[in-house]
C-alpha cells in the first residue's frame, strides 16, 4: 500500500503561536486542511501525531500523577522517548495537599488478598501534587529549556475562584508549558472546594470554570473528565430541592426553568459537550473510578489500609479498559456528530500494551495516556507500546496514526439495529442455523456448547 503523506493547505499554528492566536481572539483557531497524496517507499511506519499543533514523535503520553511528579521524573520520561509529559496535577496552596502512606492497593487475577497472577487493578488515594507551586514552576521551565521541542503538559485544579484560576494559568503560562490539562476528574480528596470531579459532575459549574480557563489561557486546553457521574435521578432532586430553598429570592418559573435547564445538560450524561462548547480543544477521558478495592478478610479492614481506616479511591489499570473504551467510543461520536474537525481526544485507560492503544485510537483518540502501566513497568515501557503498534500498523498495511483513527466507531449501533441486521442475514442465509435463534432452543444437556456457539471470540 503507497504511504500516505499530508502536506499543509494553511499554516497551522505552532505551541508558541497558539498563545497569540488566543490574545487576538477567543475564537477557536481554525484546524488545518490536509491533502492526501499517495508516496512510495516509506520503510516504517510513522508513529507521529500533530494534536491542537503540538507535535508529537509518537501517540504515547504520560499520565497525570506520579510519572509526572518532578523534574527528574519527567526528564526520564522525555529521555526514553515518550511522545508527550503531563506533569502531576499542581494548585496555587500545595500547603492544603497531605497525602498518606500507604496510599496503593493492588487487584490480582487470584481473587481477595491473592497474592499470585497478574495484577488486573489499582486503586490509589493520593491526592494532587503536594510540592510547593514554586517548585514545580521552577522545574516546568528547566524542562522546557532542556528540551524546548518536547511537549510539556501542565495539569491544572483549583477552587471555585475566577482570580484563582486566573493566577495559576498565568503563572504556569510563564513557564513555557505547551497545554494545560484541567483536572474536573479527580475523584477523591477536597470535594468540599469544588475541585476535581465535584467541578466534572456538575455541568453548571463546569461551564462557568471553562469560561474562567479559556478566557485567560493562551495554550491549547484539554479538559480531563470522570466517569463518577452521579445517578441521574439523585442529582435531579438535589437540584430541585436546593432551588425550591431559593423560593423567597425566585418564582416558581425560575425554579422550574433553572431544574429543567440542569435536567437537560446531566440527561445527555456527557460533561465533555459542556466542555468543548466553553472553548476546550481537547478531551482527555477516562479518570479513574471511584471504588473500594476490597476488605481483608483476616484484619475485616478495608484497603489501602492507613491505621486501620480507608477512604473510597481511584480505580485503574487492565480491569477499567473495557469500560473507559466504552466511554471513549461515546465522547468520539458525539463529537464527530456535533464538533467535527479540530478538537482533540486523548484516551486513558489500563493501556500496557501497544494493542491496548491501538483500541483507542480506532475509537477516535488522538493521543494515549499511560500513568499505572508506567508505575508497573517502568519508563521503558514506551518503547514496547511503540514496537507493538507498529507492528499493528504494519499487519493492517497503516501509514501513518491517521489512516485508522475512529475506524472502529462505525460498527457501534443500536440493539435494535443489531437484531435488524442478524435478521436480514439470517434471511440471506436462508436460514443457516448459526447459534440458538429463541430461548425456547435451549436444552440442558447441549447448554455448555450452545452458550458458545453465541460467543464472538
């Protein structure tokens, strides 16, 4: 198959000209045209990827937290060839961060307290970075000029404070950092300030915050979501009550208007829509979800364990790919649906293998984050995913990234069109009998056979 190189219709802005293009205006810059012309002799592969005009030698990032937690971490990481740092999160009173230790807990294949087979899940309570602002300024711009053609991510959080969003991205700005990653995700540890994924699970304020961030910022904004969205029906009446408590400020209209307004953005069950529309150009999904990794059943204490106490956590690693593909799949339609070209989609989610990536980005990602695969297996891990995907790419005859992003989206239906299209098929096969076609065909002697006579893989 001829390689296939793209070649610029119109100046695309770099890192550094994205800041002016935000100065001018607050209007999206416009994304560059692409022409596609066919090229012989491409021995490899090419792994790079332009996100939001930031280049990247390959897809692979580093995930927010503790890969991304110091200078000499993040050095690590660039010097092993990751496509991309984002540094752990950071805040303007890192004095109000106290994180404890132990602060992991680990999920093997075995079961509860196994401590054989392979480890399927992580849970961490580790809040975000609890260095000194200063510091990590200090560190952001040391990298920066060490390795000035590197992209450098800074992660961002703070409270429900125009003035204090407004000083961190300024001060971080300075630095030379290329983007900001929000974190409206984090889902434990100071819900009480509105941060993290008490901003993510509340469209209202995230549209507002958005508004603060994008006004301000000069660089490309990736909102990182959670997927802790709060059942439905629970939010709609905390948001009913809370309005009715307001009955001697507002009428009843207002009420109904505000619940109806609030009930219309948590139905559609997408934060990322808000996000794009207040001016992200880009999504980062999933975080990690909320969880109790499990109790040992000797001590009857739950896990990670600090004095004998534990708090919910983060759950990551293998166990949540299915399900943070799942809701990388329905961001990447709706946004193929609703916002077309130029906004970006970074996909995270138990990725520790080049194959796991590959998934991502036939669903429609630009870019893979990689945090508990990179503290199972060290930095050197971007070169197995590198390797790995390249040899994916080489089995299906790609070029470049580009030639199978969002390939895999058009095959996600609905159930009914699924029973549709077994239905037409089965007419064209004039009713060659491939599975069990109604319950009533199930027996109890074939019931081992007949359950994977269904199964596709």
């Amino acid at each position: 198959m001829a390689s296939l190189s793209f070649s610029s219709v119109m100046a695309k802005p770099s890192g550094r000209d994205f800041r002016q293009c935000r100065r001018q205006s607050l209007a999206r810059p416009s994304r560059v045209g692409f022409r596609v012309s066919a090229s012989e002799g491409q021995a490899e592969p090419d792994l790079s990827v332009t996100v939001n005009g930031l280049h990247m030698p390959n897809p692979f990032v580093i995930g927010s937290g503790p890969p991304g937690t110091n200078y000499t971490v993040m050095k690590r990481a660039f010097d092993e060839g990751w496509g991309a740092v984002i540094a752990k999160t950071v805040s303007l009173e890192a004095d109000k961060v106290i994180n404890v230790t132990p602060r992991y807990a680990r999920l093997r294949a075995g079961g509860n307290g196994s401590a054989k087979g392979p480890v399927i899940g992580w849970e961490n309570i580790e809040l975000i970075s609890d260095r000194p602002l200063e510091t990590m300024l200090k560190e952001f711009k040391q990298l920066k000029e060490e390795y000035p053609d590197r992209i450098l991510i800074a992660s961002i959080m703070e409270e429900y404070n125009k003035a204090a969003w407004e000083e961190l991205i300024d001060r971080v700005e300075q630095t030379g950092v290329d983007a900001f990653e929000i974190n409206f995700s984090c889902p434990h540890g100071m819900p009480e300030r509105k941060m993290g994924a008490a901003v993510g699970q509340d469209c209202a304020l995230l549209e507002e915050i958005c508004g603060w961030i994008n006004a301000k910022a000069t660089v490309p904004v990736w909102a990182k979501m959670t997927p802790n969205i709060t059942d439905i029906t629970q939010i709609l009446m905390e948001n009913i009550w809370k309005l009715f408590e307001d009955l001697n400020i507002y009428s009843c209209q207002h009420v109904w208007r505000e619940a109806n307004r609030n009930a219309d953005c948590i139905a559609k069950k997408d934060p990322a829509r808000v996000a794009l529309k207040s001016g992200c150009e880009g999504v980062a999904a999933i975080n990690t979800i909320m969880s109790v990794m499990g109790i040992d059943l000797k001590t009857l204490r739950p896990e990670p364990c600090v004095e004998g106490y534990s708090t919910p956590g983060g759950y990551s690693c293998k166990a949540v790919h299915p399900i943070a593909l799942g809701k990388v799949m329905n961001i990447a339609k709706m946004m193929k649906s609703e916002f077309g070209e130029g906004y970006s989609l970074s996909g995270i989610g138990g990725v520790e293998t080049g194959g796991d990536a590959a998934e991502f980005i036939l669903l429609g990602a630009n870019t893979v984050q990689v945090c508990t695969g990179v503290m199972m297996h060290g930095y050197g891990l971007v070169k197995k995913l590198c390797s790995d995907l390249t040899e994916f790419m080489k089995m299906h005859n790609f070029s470049t990234i580009e030639d199978f992003r969002g390939a895999s989206l058009e095959y996600f239906t609905t159930h009914t069109d699924l029973v549709q299209r077994q239905q037409e098929a089965i007419r064209q096969r004039k009713a060659i009998k491939k599975g069990l076609q109604s319950d009533k065909d199930w027996t109890g002697d074939g019931f081992v056979k007949e359950s994977e006579s269904m199964v596709s893989n």
